[in-house]
C-alpha cells in the first residue's frame, strides 16, 4: 500500500476478531513507530503490551470510561503508549525550552501514536486511540516505574468491522495562506 492510500483508508477500529497477534507483528509495529520524529530525537515513547485478559478488564474495568470498557476488553491486545517523564520540550538543566511547558510530550507521543496506527494499518490490523483514563490507576495497574506516564490507549487487533470514511471539512475550510 502506497503513502497516500495508507493515510486515506485507515480507520479508527472499534471491534476486532479474536485472532490473536503475534509478537513478531507487535515488534514490527514497534521497529516502525520508533522511526516517528521526536524534540531533539529524544524518543519518548515506550509500549507495553497487555494480552492478558485479567489485566485488560481490570484496566478497562477501574481505569477507563464505561464507552471504552468493551472496546478494550474485545481487542486481543491493549497497546498502552507510555513516555519517558522530563525529556520532550525541556532542557538539560531541566527548564522548559519554548512556553508550551511539558504539553511538547503530548505532540510527541500523539505523532508516534499516529505513526503507531498508519504502521498496524499497513499490517493489515485495526486500532483506535484513547484518550480518557486514570492515569495515575493505569501507572498503578502496570507497575509503570516513576518518571513514565501514560499517553494513551491503543486497543489493537485484526478488523472485525471496516468502518466507513467520516465526513472530512474541505481543504478551503482547514487552509489559510497569507
């Protein structure tokens, strides 16, 4: 599948097959979402990889929302999006590089998980982006070391649905020249 094509047709994927994924496909996933530009190339972005039925529930269960509980517990694997706390956007003496503060993490983080779902995409599997949780029950729940926060949550698995293309604004809508 070319650029373009990838970028057109992945979809955010709610509903997976119960195949599971090989750990050969979630270190390619991960090979080539380490390849995501990052502040100064620091690389913040770590993965942890929950198949663990118990673990997803629990996580799906006490850290997220009621929405997400059964697209987490239906997905073979629960991508959690870490980061490396203190690097992205600071400098070495620890102050902040630009007025964003540490939100640069986020910008970092958010293009290595777009990275993430182009890659799964081209691999023939399905995942979705979540943003509402408990990050201090998620840190707790996968004994995340001090120093790591959470990200997101990528449910993934092989698509049990094709979901149809959303509506897009038009390019005149999204673009200004000046």
């Amino acid at each position: 599948m070319n650029t373009v094509d990838c970028i057109k047709t992945r979809r955010s994927v709610r509903k997976f097959t119960e195949e599971k994924v090989p750990h050969e496909v979630l270190e390619q996933l991960v090979e080539l979402s380490r390849w995501a530009p990052s502040w100064k190339n620091t690389q913040i972005a770590r993965y942890v990889a929950v198949e663990d039925e118990a673990l997803k529930s629990r996580i799906a269960e006490e850290a997220t929302i009621p929405w997400n509980e059964g697209i987490i517990k239906g997905a073979p694997v629960l991508m959690v999006m870490t980061y490396v706390e203190k690097r992205s956007g600071f400098e070495r003496d620890g102050s902040f590089s630009t007025t964003k503060g540490d939100r640069w993490q986020n910008f970092d983080c958010g293009v290595a998980a777009a990275t993430f779902g182009l890659a799964a995409h081209e691999l023939g599997l399905g995942s979705v982006v979540l943003g509402i949780f408990d990050e201090k029950k998620l840190a707790e729940l996968l004994e995340l070391p001090e120093g790591m926060g959470v990200a997101c949550l990528m449910p993934l698995g092989y698509p049990a649905e094709e979901p149809a293309a959303p509506k897009r604004k038009e390019v005149a809508d999204l673009l200004s020249v000046k």
